[in-house]
C-alpha cells in the first residue's frame, strides 16, 4: 500500500502544504488576506492527483484568481465544489464502474445523496486506502474537468492530457472510451472546444496517429450529425476542426465550408422560406473565426473570399422576419430594432478581417515548441499533417428534427452608454453569445451544471476578456482606460434571457430557463441579482413596445422568479406606475404579475411583501378561499331554484329530480322573455357545481365528472349556453382568474366546451370595449386553447409522417389532417377579426364606449394598442402552423420522406437511460 | 446507442437513491433466484427500470401541509398538461401531510418536470420530485404511525410548514 495518506482529510498534511504553496503565489490583496485556517476546509477542489507537481500550480495567471470564490466574505452557502458537474468526484468508484463496465441506466452510482453544493464532501467519506488511479480514469477526470479551474493553466492541462493519452495510446487497450469522451465534451460542453482541440494539437506533437485516431471519431460523429440534420453538433464539431486547421493539408476545412455554402445557396434559390439555407451559413460563419485565431497562419484572405460569398445570403432580411421581432413596429423608442443572428455576425466578420482579425476574446492555447520537452531537437513548425477527413454532405439536405425559423439577436445590455457586454458590432458578441446559447440547451439535463458554466465562463475565454466577477456596474466607470468592462454575470444573464424571449418558442420549456437563473442566483447572488435587477428594470421601461407574447412571458418568469426568493422586489420603484389607467402595459404587467405570485402562494403572503399603496390591487375577494355563492342572496333571479340545484347535486340526487327544477327555471325565463332559456338554467348549474368543488381542483374536477352528461346535453342544444358554461366559471372564480382557466381547460378536454366556444366567449361575450385584451389571464387562456389545437394540428401531422402507413391510413388521417387545418384556420379567423376590430376602432363595443367618461382619446388609444398587439401574437402563431402543418409544409415533409428512408436515426445527447425515448422526430 | 454513452454531467432526470435502493433490493432478490453464472444476467431489464422507462408520474415531497392543489397546480404545469393529481394524506384526518403525485400526459414532461422543478421552490419551500412508477389507490395515505408521513414521526426540528415538531415527539413531550 502506498503510504496510508487520507486523501480528503483537509487536516492532513499535505493540502496544508499544498495550500501555503497556492496563498504564496497569489498577489492580490484580498487573497493575501486570507487566513489560511479558515480557508482550509473550503478548499475549492480538494487535489486528487498529487504526483502532479506543486510548481505547476504556481504559474496562475492573476486574472484567474478574481474568481469571487477566494474571497473571504463569501457566503458559506454560496460556496460549490467546482468538478461537481462531472460525474467523476471519485476516483475510485469511476474505476469500478469502468472495470463492471458499468454506467448503464439507473448506475449504482451513490454520489447521488451528497451531490452539489455541499461542503462536507471530501470530509465525510469513508476513509479507505488509495490505490493509483488507473490512466483511463484519470484521463476521462482531467479532460472533462479542463479549463474549469482557475488555479491551473489551461494549456499545462492539455499538454498533461497530450502527454498520458500519448502513453496511454502506446498501451492500447480501451481507447475508444476516451475517443468517445472527446467527442462527447465537444458536444457536451462547447466552452472547452478549443481547449479540447488545444489537446489534440499537443498530441499531433508527439503521436501523430493518435491525433489521427481522435479526426477518424470525431468526423463519423460530423457525418451522423449532417445526415441527421443535427446541426448544433455539425457547428460544433466544425468549430473544433476548426481550431485543428494547422493539422491539415492544403486547405484543411475550407472546402468542407465551400461545399455547405453551395448547398446553402441551392436551398435558398429553392425557396423564399428556406431556413436551413440560412442555417448552414449561419455554421460557416461561426466556424471562420475559429479557423483564423487558431494557429494555423495565412487562411485570412481564404476567408475574406468566402465571406464576400456569404454575404448575399446572411444580408438577406427572411420573410418570416418581422414576426419574430422582440420590439416590433417603428417607435423610436425601441431599445433595439430587429438584427438577424447570422447578418450581425456576417458584418462583424466583416469589420475584424479589416481590424486585421484581432478576435482578442479566443483563447490561444498551443505554443508550438514547448521549450521543456524532452527531445529538444525536435523541430515544431514541421509537426505532422493529415489528409482532413472525408465528409459527404447528403443530398439532399436533412433539415433536420426541429421547424428552424430566423434568429432575432437580443440583448438586455448590449450598445448602452456603461459597455458592461460587447458591442453589437464587435465579434465578440456573437462568439459568446454563441456558446452561452448552445451551453445553456445543451445542458438542460442539468441546470446546475448550467448555472456553474454561466458563472466561470471567464475561464474559457482569453485572459482580460472580462471585468472580475461580481464587479458592482457603478464601479465600472473608475475603469482605467481600454481594459475591458465586460461584466461576465450580464453575459450570462443577457444569453439566458434571449432564449426566454426568443421567438416562436425557445428550445426548451420556459420553465427551464427560468431555473436556470434561480439556480445561477443561488451560486452567486452578489453577482448575478444585481444584474438580474438591471435586466428587470430594462424590460419593464420598454414593457408597451415589446412583443405581447414576449411580455408575457416575463411577467410569468418575474412571478415564478420572486417565488424562489421570498417574493422580494423592489416594489417602490413602480410606485408612479401604479397609479396609471389599468389599461396601460405596465399596470397590466403588475397586476398580472401579482396574480400571479398569489397563484403560486396566496393573497395575505403576497400583501405582505408589497408596500401600502399596492394594497389595493389585491381586493378581499382574492383572500377567499370560497367565493360566494351568488344565489345565497335573494336578490339574485332563480335565486330559490339554484340552492335547490346546489343541494340536489350535493346529495347525488337523480337526474329526474334536477331537470325538474331546471324546468321550473326554464318555466321562469321563458315568462320574462328570455330567448334562451337554457343561459339562466345553465348559470345556476355551472355555479352550483363551482360552489361544490371550490375546495379544491379534484373536488371541482370529479363534480364536473358526475354532472358530465348534463353538461354535454347543454352544449349540444344550444351554443350560447356554451359559452355560459365558460361565462359562469369566471364569474364564480372572478377574484381568483387563475382558477378559472384552469377549469375551462379541463372542460375543454371534457369536449363540454369547444375552442372556438372559448375564443368566441373571451373575445366576444367578454370583450366589452377591449379591456378583455388588457387582462392577463383571458391572453393565458386563449394562448392556452390556441395551443391544444395547434397541439392537436401536429401530432396529426406527425402521425401522417410516420413510415409505413397503408393507402387506407394515409387516407384516413389525411381527411382528418384536412378538417382540423380548416377548423384551426377558423379559429385564427375569428381571433384576428375580433382583436383587429379594437386595433381599428371599429369594434361596438369600442364604438359604444368611445368618447365617454373614463374612455377618452387616451384610452382608446391604448386599447386599440393592445389589439394590434394580440394581432400579432396570434398573426405570428398562425404563420408558425401554417409553416409545420400547411398544405405546402406537409407536401415537402411527404415528399422528403421517401428519400430520407437510408438514414439511420441517431442517438440524441439525451442517450443515457432515463431520457433515452427521445430520438423521437428526428427522421419526421 | 453505444452502451457507454454517459453524458458528461450527472442527468437529473433519473430516480433518486431511494428509488434505486428499492430497486436494489428487488433485483438482489431476483438474482438470488437465477443461476448467478448466467453471463447474460445484466441484459434482462428489471421490471423497476421497465416501468420508470414511461413513467408520466412523479412523487412530490416536502410539501408545506398548507399548500393547495391550486399552487400545486400552477408550478407543475410549467412543464405540460397535468392528467392527475393526487395530495398525500393523513391517514386518520384525510388532510394534506406533505406530499402528492402528480401525473404528466407524456414521460417528457415527467422528465422535464424532474430536471426544471424538482429542487426549487413551492410555497417557500425546497420541493423534491422523484420519478415514481404510478399511483395506486392507497398510495395517498400517509404510512406513519400517526397517520402522516413516516418523516414527520420524530423529526427534532421545528417544522412550521409541517406541524411542528414530530408527532411522536410532541406526544413524549406532551406527557412530560
């Protein structure tokens, strides 16, 4: 046995060693500071390999050591162990589950109970003998875990990496897993791209077949992902080959991007629509910069060239453009007009070939000639070339699982007067925004892991790419002269939020990134809720010029967000606003958003984390668990009969019994000359079950279930009764909206109420004079129907896609596929002509109250506002459904079908037991 | 699929510990019953692992006693339409005692629901969601001696949210 060292005992020794070697070296004032003593069992990462010499750990570059976790005032629960993202914090059970072969669905991996964020690992672990750790374990550790510390130098790591994989390679046995592993880490985790390749580059130096060995993995990986039409991994894996240029002979990647571009170009003449077209530049774009700031020296005018044929296709504004803009319309008040992703990037190309391609924020990773090896004779420049791997584009195209539409770049920082992220014409932006985006959807499977990447992502940048962590923005402006004010945590922040407000829908559920930053919040507050307050206030004073849709979704992350921390807001700052007509966007946000946080919580909480003056936007009716039943006072007509209804369906009474009160209703109504006599005997019914079920969803839900029958007989008779079902459940929930929608979408799924039933009550019965269009809740609820049908539209679709269908089948879901387009198209009609008649004025209800009290040229204005806004939303959504399932979508997608046949599915990221049923779509 | 393929971060979509120990020992009861040589043992997937391949269900713990279907509701349909759901209760008082089943249309949102929500906040409270093989009637009673949950017998901490102090605790004090 080795010498009986207990290795994760921050007493021992060593560390203690180790430690006085780290706080020796380290010059900055906060760190001389510490007191080593209580510092200890904080060790960051407490060092597995200690055959690694101390001396390596002293070259720290003094950017790295701003990271705020050295500070002494740090929280302890702020604190996180910075490998805990990996799998791999032990040693020794990684090595078992190699040997077993192991790591196959639900593992026997017992990291699970003391994962993350807890201090006490390394302490509490059974304390047990150390036997070496073998190479492949330790080569698996090292590669997943380069660059994440900023206590080593990244390129040190490599040539290690180089240098045991060389070894290792000699040896043989089981490469693959680490072959594997390369590929993986660069579609994993795109930040460690050029460190991966950095890798790569010092394994050419001294075992050129292996590197080869590593281009062989990684280009059957490029091809599966082209003839897949995967194409994140296709940018990926071309960014890494990328930064491999000096590796190839002639032009290396150059004619790979050439023949994507003719592609690109052939897609684009096809149709107007084209998106992947775009896509495939959009992957040229992203790679050429790579390319140049890699080490292979004399490709700039190779690039120039292609960028001048680039730029036809990326200056071209798309045809769906305008409906995926963030600030539509044409105030000069927008913060920021609408930029494609891939034109911005084009000019910024543009720009830095003529900076004489600076691109300062890629990190430089490989000297060629590293002085201390060990055959000094060695000459660098003439290290080993490869023929580049042999690609085929198919043909044609597979675009790919997913509906792609154009990219909108949006910044919540970007061009302000203190420049906290990068220009929008510096290349920069793009760059990071880039590998934020893909990081952040990548990683979905762990948000931890994202939220730790957004925070250390100044460690896989150039040094001084950024300000230190955790800098307040009023310090800022005492920065000296061209350093850089780039804060990391806006960074991060800005690309969480552009894929909330991206357009149509992000990749993931909203709800991901919105825990995406509450986890982010929850690592690093001191850096990222003063940003986080920065992007609050900046989307808030922009509130009536952004996209409806968009709007919402803020306020349902802004609720959902204060949910995780106390409900603490500065609420005083919106005092003014609270003070506004209910009809203007941001008194409407607050509203909404109070609904909100209430519906998440309830009424008394919520009031008390609001100053006085709000307290009237939360009426006592909000506190009542059981609204009133309105036919307990006698002032309300058929106010006998309804508590007589309530009591017949308390008690189960048979159905014989209720219809005869109904009659007596019926009777009632049809005296007093009401023309439908079902609406009032409906409005009893309905309240009475809501009455019954107010204690709760399940109670109401199997109340519905019992009077089921009933329910659908009403419909069928008479469609305004309907729409009285729907019009009773908000009456009787009119405190409490929330509730409401969330009945009518079971009713919905009960077919006791239609969808155009719903649109009809919210937008007709409901609409008044357009203040329905103000209300959050009746947008929650007509997006909510939209989207079952629009729902409904796709899996029939799908459906249709699926091989091997007969004749009859194919005819079957085609008449189907038919009748549902048609009914969907009607209810985008009906939506468009009801919002438009209030953005033109022309709407009754806006006539009849036009010119009135409390109705004058202001608030008609911002009514008719809000139609054209709801117009849009809806305008976009039915362009988006036309896109996938219209007539000539699903024609291109048939036809696309029968060539598609050879391609084999591939594994998604997602190929790991528990998320393994997703491949899904892929060949649909 | 290769059979090594691990993502390069831990997945928090799969079953917690707890479950994968019930797991555990049902397989070492199965093994006990094969021939222990039958070198094709590991291929043979445990009904366990079969049945949270699909599963749309999740258990949900460490609830506040307090909180309402409603609020319930609202989070968990952040990731899909939700089928069923299903509050724990005291098995004496037919009253909420802290955790529920919720149950999702398809795996992907039980999934999604396991990555995005088990972990944050309910009612002010760190919620867990564990992946679970399906409600069955009975399943909603609290199996602790009072009727809650087992969690809730002896717990020493003052748990406002949850009654207190443990009940078998209160109970020892009360007769102190």
């Amino acid at each position: 046995m080795m010498d009986g060292v207990v290795y994760y005992d921050p007493s021992a020794a060593h560390i203690t060693n180790l430690f006085k070697s780290k706080l020796s070296i380290q010059d900055h004032d906060h760190v001389k500071h510490l007191n080593p003593g209580v510092v200890e069992p904080h060790v960051p990462k407490a060092p597995r390999n200690f055959k690694t010499p101390i001396s390596r750990r002293a070259t720290v570059r003094a950017s790295r050591l701003d990271d705020p976790l050295a500070s002494p005032s740090r929280r302890a629960g702020d604190y996180y162990p910075p490998s805990y993202a990996t799998a791999e914090k032990d040693p020794d059970t990684m090595a078992d589950d190699d040997r077993r072969g192991g790591g196959r669905g639900f593992n026997n991996n017992n990291n699970r109970k003391r994962r993350f964020r807890e201090d006490d690992d390394f302490d509490r672990r059974p304390q047990r003998r150390r036997y070496e750790e073998p190479t492949s374990a330790k080569l698996r550790r090292q590669l997943l875990t380069i660059a994440e510390s900023p206590m080593k130098q990244p390129q040190d790591e490599a040539q290690e990496i180089a240098r045991l994989f060389a070894e290792y390679y000699e040896e043989g046995d089981d490469k693959a897993s680490f072959l594997d592993l390369m590929v993986q880490i660069l579609t994993e985790q795109p930040f460690k791209i050029p460190f991966a390749a950095a890798v790569v580059l010092y394994t050419n130096e001294s075992k050129p077949e292996a590197a080869a060995e590593i281009f062989t993995q990684v280009a059957s990986k490029l091809q599966s992902s082209l003839d897949s039409g995967n194409w994140r991994d296709v940018k990926l894996i071309l960014r890494f080959f990328g930064c491999l240029q000096v590796l190839f002979e002639g032009d290396g990647v150059f004619p790979l991007l050439d023949e994507l571009f003719d592609r690109a170009v052939d897609l684009q003449v096809a149709s107007q629509e084209d998106t992947v077209g775009l896509e495939l530049v959009k992957i040229i774009l992203f790679t050429i910069p790579y390319i140049i700031a890699s080490p292979a020296v004399g490709f700039g005018q190779r690039a120039v060239e292609l960028l001048a044929k680039t730029e036809a296709v990326a200056s071209n504004e798309h045809a769906l453009a305008p409906l995926v803009e963030i600030y539509p319309g044409d105030s000069d008040d927008r913060p920021f007009g609408y930029q494609s992703i891939i034109g911005m990037l084009q000019k910024q190309l543009q720009n830095e070939s003529e900076k004489g391609w600076e691109l300062a924020c890629i990190p430089r990773l490989f000297a060629p000639k590293p002085k201390e090896e060990e055959n000094g004779d060695d000459a660098a420049p003439t290290s080993a070339k490869h023929a580049f791997p042999n690609i085929t584009v198919p043909s044609p195209i597979n675009p790919g699982p997913k509906p792609l539409f154009p990219d909108a770049y949006f910044s919540l920082y970007a061009d302000q007067d203190v420049e906290t992220v990068p220009k929008t014409t510096d290349i920069a932006s793009s760059l990071l925004r880039d590998v934020l985006v893909d990081t952040i959807n990548i990683l979905d499977f762990n948000r931890n892991a994202t939220a730790k990447f957004l925070i250390d992502m100044d460690c896989y940048w150039a040094p001084d790419t950024f300000i230190k962590r955790a800098t307040p923005f009023d310090k800022l402006k005492d920065v000296a002269g061209d350093k850089s004010t780039w804060k990391p945590e806006d960074m991060a922040v800005d690309a969480v939020f552009s894929q909330i407000f991206t357009l149509p829908t992000p990749e993931h559920k909203l709800v991901y990134y919105h825990s995406v930053i509450t986890e982010s919040c929850k690592i690093a507050p001191a850096a990222i809720a003063p940003s986080l307050g920065r992007a609050i206030r900046f989307l808030f004073r922009h509130l009536d010029l952004m996209d409806m849709e968009l709007g919402y979704r803020f306020m349902d992350w802004f609720a959902h967000h204060l949910s995780n921390f106390e409900f603490r807001w500065k609420w005083t700052e919106w005092l003014e606003d609270i003070d506004r007509s209910d009809l203007h966007p941001k008194k409407a946000f607050i509203i909404g958003a109070l609904d909100k946080e209430i519906r998440l919580s309830f009424a008394k909480r919520i009031r008390e984390t609001l100053p006085q003056p709000y307290h009237h936007l939360i009426p006592e009716g909000k506190e009542k668990d059981t609204p009133d039943f309105k036919y307990s006072s006698d002032q309300t007509p058929y106010a006998p009969e309804a508590r007589e209804l309530l009591a017949l369906i308390r008690k189960k009474a048979p159905e014989e019994q209720i219809q005869e009160v109904i009659n007596r209703i019926h009777d009632q109504a049809a005296a007093h000359d009401v023309g439908d006599v079902l609406i009032p005997s409906t409005d009893a019914y309905v309240t009475a079950i809501c009455f019954i079920g107010s204690k709760s969803l399940s109670h109401v839900l199997s109340c519905i279930e019992r009077c089921k029958e009933r329910l659908l007989d009403i419909g069928k008779a008479s469609d305004a009764a309907r729409r009285q079902v729907i019009a009773s459940v908000v009456d009787y929930w009119k405190d409490q909206p929330g509730i409401a929608v969330n009945i009518v979408d079971k009713l919905l799924n009960y077919s006791i109420v239609s969808p155009m039933n719903v649109v009809q009550w919210a937008l007709g019965d409901h609409l008044g004079a357009g203040e329905a269009l103000t209300q959050s809740w009746v947008y929650e609820m007509v997006a909510g129907t939209v989207g079952k049908v629009t729902n409904r539209m796709r899996q029939i679709a799908d459906a249709r896609l699926e091989r091997g269908l007969s004749a009859e089948q194919i005819e079957l879901i085609d008449q189907h596929l038919l009748k549902e387009r048609e009914s969907m198209r009607e209810l985008f009609r009906f939506i468009d002509d009801a919002v438009m008649g209030i953005a033109t004025g022309a709407a009754d209800g806006f006539i009849e109250r036009d010119g009135e009290k409390g109705f004058g040229e202001e608030e008609g204005k911002l009514i008719k506002a809000w139609g054209e806004r709801w117009a849009r939303v809806f305008r976009r959504k039915a362009a988006v459904e036309e896109s996938i399932v219209g007539e000539a979508a699903m024609e291109a997608k048939v036809a696309a079908l029968g060539t598609q046949m050879d391609v084999e599915p591939e594994a998604g990221p997602d190929g790991n037991g528990a998320g393994a049923a997703l491949d899904e779509d892929i060949i649909t | 699929m290769r059979p090594t393929t691990r993502n390069t971060v831990d997945r928090l979509d799969k079953p917690s510990s707890y479950a994968a120990s019930k797991n555990k020992k049902r397989r070492f009861n199965r093994d006990r019953d094969h021939d222990d040589e039958d070198p094709y043992r590991r291929e043979k997937t445990p009904d366990f692992e079969d049945k949270l391949r699909e599963a749309t269900t999740l258990y949900v713990g460490n609830l506040s006693f307090y909180t309402t279907e409603e609020q319930i509701h609202e989070l968990f349909a952040k990731c899909g339409e939700i089928k069923r759901l299903v509050m724990g209760l005291d098995r004496f008082q037919k009253t909420p005692c802290g955790f529920c089943f919720v149950e999702y249309y398809t795996h992907q949102d039980a999934l999604d629901c396991m990555k995005y929500i088990g972990g944050t906040k309910l009612d002010e409270r760190i919620i867990r969601t564990d992946l679970d093989e399906g409600f069955a009637e009975g399943r909603q009673y609290g199996r602790g001696k009072s009727g809650g949950q087992v969690r809730d017998e002896y717990r020493d901490e003052y748990d406002p949210g949850r009654g207190g102090y443990g009940r078998a605790l209160a109970e020892d004090l009360d007769r102190d």
